[in-house]
C-alpha cells in the first residue's frame, strides 16, 4: 500500500482538521504510519498504554474478551477514527483489543509525542477530552458492552416546530440505519404530558422518572424506568421542576448508565428558556436545534445561538441548525444563512397533512423520511459517497452504474462530479432518472457530427472555444437550478485557474458549476465564477474522492472512466495500426469512398485529440492514487471505445452497467459493513 503524504492526510482528518497550519505542522513531525494486514492484532486488551491509532485506510474492529475467550464486538472503526485514546489519557490499560478488518494504513502517534502535542495544543485537549466523556463508562455499575455514546439533545426556542416528530424519527432512523441501540429520554416540566409514548404505541401504565425527587441513587434505578416499544427503541419519560436546580445533576447521573449500553440517546427537551434547560443541553454532546425559514423565527435562533456562545461557551460545532420547512418562506438559502449568521446543518421538507408519526417507517419514501435518513447516516458515520470522474464520453458509462444503483435502491447519501461526472450527477441529483438522462444524451448527438453543436471557435488567446454553445446547452437541460434544488447533497470539482488547486462548487447555479468543470484547458477559454478563472476539475481531481473523504463518507463507491495509462497505449496501437497503408489501401479496394471513415480518422488526429491524450494519460496516473481513498472502484472496459464518440452513449452506459453488476456483491459488502 503506498503511503500517502502526511500534510493532506492531517487536514482531512477530523480531529485535526480544525487546526491551523502551524500546528499541523508541530503534529506532522512526530507522526508515523504503519501498515496492518487483515486480522493483524493492533493491541491486545490490557496491554499498556502505547499510542494513539487513527485509521487512515481500511477498517479497524475493537472488541473484548472474557475469560471463557468469547468476543463481544464493541465497534467497527472507518477512516478518520481514532482509538487507544482512554489508555492515554486515563494511564490505564487498554480496556479492549483492536484488529484490522482487512489490509488497514493507521496514522500512529506515539504515548510520548501525544503528550508533547496536548501540551502544546490545547485546543486539542479539550476535543480529545470531550471524546474521552463519550466513551468512559461507569464500570462501578457494570461492564461496557459499547465502544462510544453520544447524546444530542433536540430543542427549538419556541414551541411547535415539530422537534418532537423529528426527535421521533430521527431515533427509528438511527437504529435503523446503524443497526445500533438507541434511547429516547422525554423530558417536559412536572405540569406537561408526554406524547411519545402514545407515538410509539406503548400501551397501559408506564411510570415517569421525576427528577426532582433526591430520595433515588439515579444511576442505578434508571433502568427500572425504561419503556420498550415494538420498534427497536427505548425510551424513558422524566419531569423536572424549572426552579429545581439539581435536577440537572440527576439527569448526568442517568446518562452516566446510559451511555453504558446505548450508542445514541436522544434527549426531546421542551422549549423553555431557564437555566434548567440550558444546564441539559450542556450535558449533550450535539444540540440540534429546529427552526422554520420564516425570519422571525431565524432571528430568534440567532438570538438563541449567540447566547450559547457568549453566555454558555458552547462550542459552535457542536450546535446543529435543522430547517423544518412546515412553514413557507421568501427567503433564499443564502439569505436564511445571513440571517442565522451559522450553517444550516440540514433541511426538512415539509410535511403532508395526517402524515404518520413514524414517517421514516411508515412512508419511508417520502422527501421528510429521506431528509431524516441522510442526517441520521451522517450522524452513524455510514453515509455512502458516489465519486464519478472524467473522460468525456467515457463518463457515460456513469449513467448505466446510475441505472444499477436505482435497479438494486442503492443508497446514496451524497454524490461528487468532476467535468463529464458533473454533468451527469447534477442531472441525477435534480430529479432525472438514468434512462432519462440516457434518452437525453442520445437525442442530443444522434451521431458523431453532432458534436460540432458544442463548438464555438475563438482566437486562442485561452483557449480555442468559447464555450457559450455549452452553456446554453446545460441551460437547456437545468435552467436556474441551483445547489438548493437538488435532492441529495452535489460536490462539483473545479480548478482554479491563478491558485492552482481544487474547488469545491456547491453554491450558486448548476450551470455555472458544471461549465467551470467542463472547461478543458487549452481547449475552452477558462469560466470565469466570480472573481476566480476556473477549468476542468479533472484536471486536478479527476476521480472526486477527496470531497467525500473530507466530508466525513466513511463508504465511498467511484466510478473511474479514465483509461489506465495501459489502456490508453493499446486504444493508441490499434488506431495506428487501421491507419497504416496497408489497412488504408485495403479499405479503398473495399469501398471507393467512405465519409465515415475518413471523418473519424480526421476526428481522432485533430488538436483536441493531442490535448485530450496528454491529459488523459496524467489524468490516469493522479485517478489511481485518488482511488486509495474509495472502498470500491468501478473501472469499465472502454476497449474499442473512443472519447470523442458521444453518439455511442448507449454502448458506454452498457459498460458502466456491466462492471456495476460484476462487482454488486463488492459494492453490498461496503455498504453493509
């Protein structure tokens, strides 16, 4: 496994990423890398402790064992996630044992540069600290059966903005999703009634945990209070009085039981403004907080947010903003940002009248389902990335992988597109399915002059084609359509043109975006966005993994369309070969005149071929590398294919489909690991 330089490899890793430069530096010169086949112990329970682990590539499995030699498995560790940490931190040994699931890269820091690094960063203290809390159990009350919890509290500065729905659905999806337990704590004031046991069809008696009672030991009779429903989640109801301050105290005391056996535990917190409340949230290691896009009610989380921040110290990354769209607004996306002055974690579309509680269950194809399914994958680390690269025509074998994943209902959680890629996935993403988008590439070239539809030639100042045929042809197809208008999150790859790096587009009109992707150097003048010059992003990115990698996709399928540089050679081969006089000379016996013919042979010796085959043979040197970062790579045959062939769009899309059907057990393993 070649090894990857150690500066990008910081940066995409999220506990380091929000360091800054000289920091990552300070980190990068007492860091190693190690390699571990599959099945090779890492480090064995109580074994001392030696250095933290962050997985790089592979996965990682931590477990413990009793005295019988039985297993209980406790996680599967992906990319970005770091262990060994407790041992650290605590000089305790380690509490389980870790093994490489298969052929695994881990970044490695050792117990006495770890120490040098916290003493010198202690901004990394403090997050490494907060990681500490979610996986420290209470051993006094027995023994973990879980590696790490995390509690995200569920709140709204002002009542009906469906937190409790959400909170609802969000629990079932979770568990769902991650195949991990799950709990719900219902907290409302002494006076309130709670609604989720009814939502969940819990029938008869149940019994409420009054926090304000002091005669209980919290932490142990907690579990005496725990509700079972036929859905797959728990669920505990506690009151609380407002001006009872230590009632806060007793809900920590449950929690610290709690995060012994549930991976997640959702706290519905009623919408009251008092210290109490506050207090809770504080406990949570997320706070999403639900609002509508009307600007009295954004201006009102504003308010909320900005006193987290100032009068809480609540750390910014750790509230969520959710948009529940069950009310119509005016405002733009961008404007709802301005107004928050904070990101927009997610959107929730609005919801149908005498819609189920359980949407997520019970009408699991609805857009409020689909919104919820994304956000709780994104929480379980197990969203699943579409990486779709360059190559011209070659990028339409992208629509038969497309047709495969919509046949088997693949899910996609987030797609990125570099030039050909982003074409295709911005017309997925708003709303055409593969046979659409099919049928569209196939009425636009007919045959192989169409293509001459897209040429607007100019004085190569940059570039010998303008490109305005192009954009009034992506105008045709996606209008105004922006980023907001797309069903699943869209990373579109272009290069900048002064930097000379990548950018991620994910604003603005589609468009624009795929025009600045599309724009070949050498061949089409640069598109200027904003105040940038921009060109192909294959040129930089031409199999888009790193965008996913960095957004946390812990699954990453991609399509690479580029021809290895073998590939390559052989296509160039077999065209000199029917070139030779030979061929030429038996042709013409065969035939007198064969427009055909003689205009493909002029097609493939014209300058965009000559452009085109340098890059492509670059393209497939920086293609592979990128692939390290994907758990799976579809590389169609495109023997006997051209690049400039666009009127051969069915016979590419047949390929992509193909090599999606050879490798669909592959492509099941990752998503179900």
């Amino acid at each position: 496994m070649e090894l990857i330089k150690k500066e990008p490899i910081l940066r995409d890793i999220p506990l380091f990423a929000g360091l800054s430069s000289v920091e990552r530096n300070l980190i990068q010169a007492r860091i190693s890398f190690k390699e571990y086949k599959k099945g090779e112990i890492i480090y064995q329970e109580g074994a001392p402790a030696d250095a933290l682990y962050v997985v790089v590539l592979g996965r990682s499995v931590i477990y413990t064992q009793d005295q019988g030699g039985n297993e209980t498995l406790l996680e599967y560790l992906h990319r970005g996630k770091y262990f060994g940490i407790i041992s650290l931190l605590t000089g305790e040994p380690h509490s389980v044992t870790a093994k490489a699931m298969n052929d695994s890269l881990l970044l490695i820091i050792k117990k006495d540069d770890f120490n040098f690094i916290l003493k010198k960063i202690p901004s990394l203290a403090i997050d490494l600290s907060q990681t500490l809390s979610r996986r420290l159990k209470r051993k006094d009350i027995h023994q973990k059966t879980i590696f790490e919890s995390v509690a995200i509290s569920i709140f709204s500065s002002y009542s009906q903005a469906g937190k409790t729905v959400y909170a609802l659905n969000m629990a079932l999806s979770l568990a769902r999703e991650t195949h991990k337990s799950v709990i719900i704590l219902d907290i409302t004031p002494v006076d309130r009634i709670h609604s989720l046991p009814r939502r969940l069809e819990i029938e008869g008696a149940y019994r409420i945990f009054d926090l304000s009672s002091g005669d209980m030991d919290t932490a142990r009779v907690i579990k005496d209070f725990i509700l079972k429903d036929k859905f797959g989640i728990d669920l505990v109801t506690l009151c609380y009085k407002p001006e009872d301050e230590s009632c806060v105290k007793r809900l920590a005391d449950a929690l610290s039981l709690l995060i012994n056996d549930y991976h997640y535990i959702i706290l519905d917190l009623p919408s009251e403004m008092n210290k109490s409340i506050f207090d809770i949230l504080n406990q949570s290691d997320l706070i999403h907080i639900l609002t509508s896009p009307e600007p009295v009610d954004l201006k009102r989380t504003f308010n909320l947010i900005r006193r987290f921040k100032t009068d809480f110290n609540f750390h910014e990354d750790k509230i969520k903003v959710i948009i529940n769209e069950y009310k119509v607004s005016s405002l733009t996306y961008e404007e709802q940002i301005g107004l928050l002055n904070h990101p927009i974690f997610a959107t929730l579309p609005k919801i149908e009248f005498k819609a189920s509680d359980k949407m997520v269950l019970d009408e699991p194809d609805c857009e409020y389902a689909k919104a919820i399914r994304r956000i709780a994958r994104r929480l379980g680390d197990c969203l699943v990335g579409l990486a779709l690269g360059v190559g011209v025509a070659y990028g339409f074998c992208h629509i038969g992988v497309l047709k495969v994943i919509e046949e088997e209902k693949i899910t996609i959680d987030v797609i990125s597109g570099s030039s050909v890629g982003a074409l295709i996935a911005s017309l997925w993403v708003t709303g055409r399915t593969s046979a659409e988008i099919l049928e569209l590439i196939t009425q636009e070239f007919k045959e192989q002059k169409y293509i001459w539809g897209l040429v607007d030639l100019t004085f190569p100042f940059f570039g010998f084609i303008k490109g305005n045929k192009l954009y009034k042809f992506l105008k045709k197809y996606l209008g105004n359509k922006t980023f907001y208008d797309v069903k699943l999150p869209l990373k579109i790859i272009a290069s900048d043109v002064k930097r000379k790096e990548p950018i991620i587009l994910e604003k603005g009109l589609l468009a624009d975006a795929i025009m600045a992707s599309c724009t070949m150097p050498g061949v089409f003048m640069p598109f200027k966005f904003k105040q940038s010059l921009l060109f192909d992003g294959g040129i930089i990115n031409p199999l888009p993994t790193e965008p996913l990698f960095k957004m946390g996709v812990k699954k990453i399928i991609a399509v690479n369309a580029t021809p290895s540089r073998e590939d390559v050679l052989k296509q160039y081969e077999k065209i000199k070969e029917a070139e030779a006089p030979g061929a030429l000379e038996v042709s013409a016996k065969r035939r007198f005149f064969d427009f055909g013919r003689y205009y493909q042979n002029k097609l493939k010796t014209n300058i965009l071929d000559i452009i085109f085959s340098s890059i492509e043979v670059m393209q497939s040197e920086v293609a592979q590398k990128e692939a390290q970062l994907a758990d799976i790579v579809l590389h169609p045959d495109m023997s006997g294919m051209y690049w400039l062939e666009l009127h051969r769009a069915e016979e590419f899309a047949k390929r992509g489909e193909d090599e999606a059907r050879k490798n669909l057990d592959k492509i099941w393993q990752v998503i179900n690991e």
